[in-house]
C-alpha cells in the first residue's frame, strides 16, 4: 500500500508550488463541483503571518470542549498530509484524500498543490453530517488565497501580521502585507484583531475604517503575569491559563485571542478553563521526552523543538531561552526566503554552539555551508551536519544542556518523522 509521504511527494510534482495567485481556478474548480463550500456551516477564517495554527486549535478545543462538533484545515502539516484536515473526532483518511484528489483531476483545471488540498478539504468536510463550525487557515496572504471563498463567514480572524512572504508582493513593505491580508476580509462578518506591534496595529485600523463588519481589537483584552501564573483579562472575566505546553508571550496572546472570541459567542468559561491544560502546540516550543531522537540524547539534556521562522516568532523564542537556566545548544534549518541572517540576529549570541542542517526533502531549503557562513558572521561557534541525527550526536553529552531545532516547521516535522 502507497504511504502518505509517498503520496505527498506525488502530489508536489503533479501540482504546481509556483501558480500565480488568485481566485479564478479554485472558483471555476467549485463551479464545476456544485459548491460544496456554501454548505459548510459557519466557516471561520483565520489569517496572520504567525499564530493562525495555535488560534485555530485553540478555539476548535473551546468549541469541542462544549460538545460543539467541527472540522478544521491547516497549513502545512508538520509530518503526516492526513493530518492537514480534521473531521469532527479524526483526521482523513488517505483513501478519502486520493477518492477527492480524482475528483478534482478530472475537472481538467490546473491547480496549485494549495488549491487542491483545499478543495479535498471542502470536498470531505461538506460530506459531514451535523458540524457546528468550520475552521479554515489560509496560506499564504488572503487576497489571492484559496481560502477567501465566503461572502458572509461567521468568523474572520487575523492572527499576528509580521514581515513575511514579501517576495510575493510589491510594493515590498508591511503596509502592503496589511493590506493583502485584512484588506480583503469580508463586510458581513465578525472580524477579531490579534496581538500587534503598534505600527501595525495603526496600519490594520487604517485598512479597516470603512469595512462594515463588527471589528474587535485586541485592546478589550490582556494576558497578565502573576507569580510566573498567567492569566487572560477582560472587563468582565479572568481566567487562569494553567498549561505545562503554553510557554511564550506569543503562544499566550494567540491562547487568549482563541479565549475571547469564544466567550463572546457563548461558550462557558468553565469549559475554558477545563480544557487548556489539555491544549498542545506541536511543533512549537514542544519538549521531546520520548521517542528516536531523545534516546540519542544524554539524560541530562533537554530536548526542544520549535518552527519559529520569522522575525516575530524568533523574538518569542528568544525570550523563552532567555529565561531556561542551562547551557543552550542550536541545530538550524531553514528555508532561502525567511531572511535567515536577520533571523539568526534575534538570537544575539544565546546559543553556545549551532549545528547547521539542510531540510530534508526541501527544494528551498538553505544548505548546511550556507548557514554555517551565516552563524559564522554572527560570530558563533559553529558546525555542519549532513543530517538531524547527526547534529543531536554532535552536541549530546554529559553536560546538563537544553538542544534546540529551529528555524522551519518544514524542518520541526522532519525531526517529528523521525522521532
């Protein structure tokens, strides 16, 4: 029997990474499939350069803990395709992938990868009997994405906006960011602000002045720090977010957007409360204690897993190693078009030693060498592995230490496949 990896890897190479983007294939594609989009049951978008996986899972686990029934789509997926598209209390099959995927081949439309693993998304998720909510991450921006498909949604959400994705826009500026993301969020809907700089917080009101949606900032709301204990607060409510798996300020403020959206459409405060400790973020800030790779570990060593790629996510990183009291050791992966060396700035010296590993199986990945001249710049001691296993043997002794992955989620699944 095909493997999901085997399948994927088909996938890529029968659907295009580099179509333009747009609207016009995937709404011919729905055309043609009868629009099963309109019937999925309020669909709630989510949007943002960081954040919009934890804000997802965290307002589907709110929304299931009150017995509410979902389906969720999100992108990428870190180890398993499968694992892209939640229905209800499981995740597709890969059968169901492949029976939608001819489906869509067969309307004989040429297709991004994105764009068909969308439409297998609306395909299996309009089969479902009695779902509540719909919950759809986007891409990449939002006005060309294959996601902005509903006039009226119930919920538009947007997450953190930060500089990523420029190549793909002009002018090159988060001006321009700003507006290809919320620029185009819908006029008949609710619309809820994330956590942002003040610069973008001043560009996102600007952009929204005249939309004729019920717009909800982040100001109504805050996360505070009492005695290591964190706490969302509102006018109204104060609830402790006790979890041994939410650790940085951005995971917190996305846990607490997640929280104030569902307290104002109805759900119980208790049913929050009861099911954050169960809420986890893998592939962020995600301690591994089991598995392959932590038995090539010491036992004295920690090992920690994170897909920061950006600028903002590396600044969260940062300011949760600042805060670990052991020795702290790099492995480094990462795409070309992340802009690693300003990336790798936000660190300022933190890591003791970095091995530099190319992502596997990842045509944009940066090679081993090219990451090393970058680390070797910020004036690190530095090395090369020819793979993940490596790296970890490289570093792993007696030495009480904290071992990091970082730099890709594409790179933080790979660890996760092996693992």
């Amino acid at each position: 029997m095909i493997s999901s990896d085997i399948y994927y890897n088909y996938l890529q190479k029968k659907y295009s990474r580099k179509i333009s983007l747009g609207l016009s294939r995937i709404k011919i594609a729905l055309k043609k499939l009868k629009n099963p989009h309109l019937k999925l049951n309020n669909p709630i978008n989510i949007i943002g350069s960081d954040g919009k996986y934890s804000t997802l899972l965290s307002l589907k686990t709110f929304l299931e803990a009150e017995g509410h029934k979902t389906t969720s789509f999100i992108s990428p997926h870190l180890y398993k395709m499968e694992t892209r598209i939640s229905l209800k209390d499981k995740y597709i099959s890969l059968k169901d992938i492949k029976k939608y995927e001819k489906k869509i081949s067969n309307l004989k439309i040429k297709l991004s990868l994105f764009e068909v693993l969308t439409l297998i998304y609306i395909l299996a998720a309009s089969k479902q009997k009695k779902v509540d909510y719909n919950l759809v991450e986007a891409g990449l921006l939002f006005k060309g994405d294959s996601t902005r498909l509903w006039k009226k949604p119930f919920l538009q959400i947007c997450t953190n906006i930060n500089k990523q994705h420029l190549e793909w826009i002009n002018p090159k500026s988060i001006s321009e960011i700003c507006k290809q993301k919320v620029g185009y969020l819908s006029n008949n809907s609710n619309i809820y602000i994330g956590k942002q700089s003040a610069k973008v917080q001043k560009i996102i009101e600007k952009i929204l002045r005249k939309n004729k949606s019920r717009i909800n900032y982040s100001k109504k709301w805050k996360i505070i720090n009492k005695k290591n204990k964190f706490y969302y607060i509102d006018s109204k409510n104060r609830i402790n977010i006790k979890s041994k798996y939410i650790k940085s300020d951005g995971l917190l403020d996305n846990v607490g957007l997640a929280i104030k959206i569902a307290l104002d459409i109805g759900i119980k405060k208790s049913s929050i409360k009861r099911s954050i400790p169960k809420i986890k973020f893998e592939g962020r800030l995600q301690y591994i204690n089991k598995g392959k790779l932590k038995k090539i570990t010491n036992k004295n060593e920690k090992l920690l897993l994170d897909g920061s790629h950006s600028l903002a996510s590396a600044t969260n990183l940062y300011n949760y190693l600042k805060k670990v009291n052991t020795p702290i050791y790099g492995v480094w992966g990462m795409q070309k078009n992340k802009m690693p060396a300003n990336f790798l700035k936000k660190f300022n010296g933190l890591f003791k030693k970095i091995i530099t590993v190319k992502i596997p199986n990842e045509k944009n990945a940066l090679g081993n060498l090219e990451l090393k001249k970058i680390a070797l710049k910020e004036g690190y001691n530095v090395e090369t592995a020819k793979n993940i296993r490596e790296s970890i043997k490289m570093i792993s002794s007696k030495e009480h230490k904290t071992i990091v992955l970082f730099g890709s989620l594409y790179f933080i699944g790979s660890a996760l496949k092996i693992n």
